[in-house]
C-alpha cells in the first residue's frame, strides 16, 4: 500500500512538472541545429518512407503535366482531353485576370469542351472570432458560365521559404467561407467521380484529416507509379492510348517543365520522402498531393486517430506503471538502481514507439505518445528525486520534535 501511495504522490508530481515545463517558453540558440533537423519529424513517417509498399495502380486517376503552358496550349491540351470523355477534369492553376483575346478564347473553349471541370480556388483571411475564412479567390468567370470552384489550400507546417521544411501531412476538407460551406479541391473532384463515397467522407465531420498516402509519381524505365502519368506534349501529338482518359479523373497540374525534370516548384515535403529526418529536397508536386487525397477518399482507406482522452488515459496507466516499477526497483536494489533506471527508460521508449509504429501499419490508427515518452524518460528521476528529497525532508521533520523532547528533558 505504501509503494502505491508512493507511485500516486509521484505521478502527480510529474504531470505538474510536465505541465510546468510546456507551459516554459524556453528558446536554447545551441540546439537550433538538433531543433532543425527533428522539429518536422513524425515517427509515422517511417511508416510511410520506410514499411509501407505502394500499392497498384490506381486506374481512377490520371496526372498531366502542363508544364509552362500558356493558355492558349491548355486550352488546345483540353480539347485533345475532351474528345475521350472524362468523368471530370481538374485543373490546378489559376486564371484570375483576362489577358490577351486569343489565349482566353482558346482556353475558355477547350474548358467548355469538358463536361465536368473544377477549378482551384484560394481561401484567405481566416477570422478567429467567426472560425471563417473572408475571402475565396476564384478563377475569371469569363472562362467557364458553369464555374465550380473548390479551395486547394493543404495544411503545411513550416514557413514558405525554401530554407525551411515546408512537409504537407494533412488538408482541411470542408470548412466556411462568408457563412458559406466549401469543400477541398479534391473533395469536390471524388464527390463528381462518386457521390456517396465523398459523402461518407465528410460525415466523418473532422475539422483535419491526415492524408493516407499511396505513392508518387516516379520516372524512368520500368517505373512502376500509383498513378498514370502523361507529359502535355504526349497528349498534344496524340501519343497517348485512345481511352487514357475515358471517365477517369484526369488532374491538370505543374510538374516540372517536363515529367523527366525535377522542379521545386508547387512541391513539398510528403512523409513518403525517404529521408524522414533532415529532409533533403521536397518529392511531391501539389497536384500529386490532390491526387492522393483523391485515392483515400475513393479507396475508403482513411487514417483514424485515437481519442484525445483515451490518449491522457493511457499515458496516465503507462507512467504510473513505470513510476511503479522505479520506485520498486530504488526501495529493492539500491546501489544498481541508476543503471537499471537507464536500461527501463530504453525499453519503455522502444516499447512505446513500436506501439505507435504498429498501431499505424496495421490498423491506420495514429496514438500520440508523446506525454507518455515524457513520462518514461522523466519516471526514472522523479522516483529518485521523491525518496531522495521529499521523503527524507518529511522524515527529518518528523523526527525534530522528539530531539527537542530528548534535550528538555
């Protein structure tokens, strides 16, 4: 009863702590480089780079490559398109102002040769007070009288320079903009393909979903990709296959000048890159990304996360057992109790990352570990610090009123 007492006191004295030191804005200039390297690094991310394999192809989806074109050309490049039937066409690039008569013409007449086209819209000005957004930039209605715009704004983490980590893990799929409801670019293209799947999406109603990614587009010989790929230049002199695009989802987007060109621009970081920590250069093209989310929402292939509360739950039963089993340890062992302290704090931190590892592969559950792992390092010296601080403290002022009897008498 006295160790659980123990182990009670002690576990409350550690979430204080915990909370104490998140709550410190500390800021070591020595450690930017080390905060540089792991400040974007998520231990899913080996999943991605690492364990999982990229599944078949997705015949769903097509990705062209519009390369510079102007609009003029993206217009020639959507009638040659039209002409096998999509189911829909999306289109990453914006058209805001008109420029000169004849590329407008062109472009606007090769989108009105397509049945179903969406177009990338552009939400800012988020408002805190209201949780909307103030503005939708959209593409010139000049080009299509039938407009269907969605937002492609993906959630990144890191500043918009390309000295910083800019990685794309997740997306907003619906949200307000002036009171009205709109859906994610990708969203809208799944919902055209097949309603009652993107309806089932998005009664999942969660303000942010993790994107389930299944590949990238790769080049060279014998490369196998999750999605079809075809250069502009490939569909203008007719050498693609007469039904490539027949009631597909054929995706317009920038990748590089050509397919066999590397570009950084619209590219970011995607936990498929295999160097998951110290990211060296981002792998995947903004329109892949959209084309990713698109496959998740059609394959029903989601990424779940555990409840919050279940969370604090089970870090709370893990650090409580560790405390335990530290405070059992330095009352029976004594002189070997820091080297055993070492070894324990190694396994729970192992232990707990292969659960989250696991939970993740198999079960596309992500768990937050961190206030556990937190706990585990820290379990070891706080048990230390309790007896041997607080409890000799208490015992040494127990015992002082009896030597004051002692000495009176």
């Amino acid at each position: 009863m006295k160790l659980l007492r123990d182990a009670f006191l002690i576990t409350l004295i550690m979430f204080v702590v915990m909370f104490g030191l998140s709550n410190i804005p500390l800021q070591f200039e020595t450690f930017n480089p080390i905060q540089n390297v792991f400040k974007d690094f998520d231990i899913t991310d080996i999943v991605f780079s690492q364990l999982k394999k990229d599944p078949k192809l997705d015949d769903k989806i097509v990705v062209v490559n519009i390369g510079k074109l102007d609009r003029g050309e993206i217009g020639q490049l959507l009638e040659k398109i039209a002409t096998q039937k999509p189911k829909v066409v999306g289109i990453d690039a914006f058209f805001r102002k008109l420029r000169d008569d004849k590329s407008d013409t062109l472009l606007q007449k090769g989108i009105e040769a397509c049945k179903n086209v969406v177009f990338v819209s552009q939400l800012q000005g988020f408002n805190d007070k209201t949780k909307q957004y103030d503005t939708l930039n959209i593409t010139n209605p000049f080009f299509s009288g039938k407009m269907i715009n969605s937002y492609a704004n993906l959630t990144t983490t890191g500043d918009e320079n390309m000295s910083e980590f800019l990685t794309c893990r997740s997306f907003i799929p619906q949200t307000k903009c002036k009171g009205k409801n709109e859906v994610a670019f990708a969203v809208k293209l799944a919902e055209i393909y097949d309603k009652n799947k993107a309806k089932k999406f998005l009664a999942r109603k969660n303000v942010s979903e993790y994107i389930n990614y299944r590949g990238n587009i790769k080049t060279g010989k014998n490369a196998e990709n999750v999605y079809t790929s075809v250069d502009f230049s490939q569909v203008l002199n007719d050498e693609v296959e007469n039904d490539v695009f027949t009631n597909r989802i054929v995706l317009l987007g920038f990748m590089g000048n050509s397919l066999q060109e590397n570009s950084f621009d619209d590219k970011f970081y995607t936990p498929l890159n295999k160097n998951y920590v110290g990211k060296s250069t981002p792998d995947m093209y903004g329109i892949v990304v959209h084309a990713n989310i698109i496959s998740m929402i059609l394959n029903q292939d989601y990424i779940d996360e555990m409840n919050e509360y279940m969370n604090i739950f089970l870090a709370i039963v893990l650090i409580f057992s560790s405390v335990l089993l530290f405070s059992f340890f330095y009352n029976r062992i004594g002189f070997w109790f820091d080297s055993v302290t070492l070894v324990m704090q190694f396994v729970f931190a192992i232990l707990l990352f292969t659960i989250n590892i696991y939970a993740f592969y198999t079960f596309n559950l992500r768990v937050n570990i961190n206030l556990a792992l937190a706990g585990a390092v820290l379990s070891g010296l706080m048990v230390e610090f309790y007896y041997g601080l607080f409890v000799k403290l208490y015992e040494k002022t127990k015992k002082q009123p009896t030597k004051e009897i002692v000495n009176n008498l």
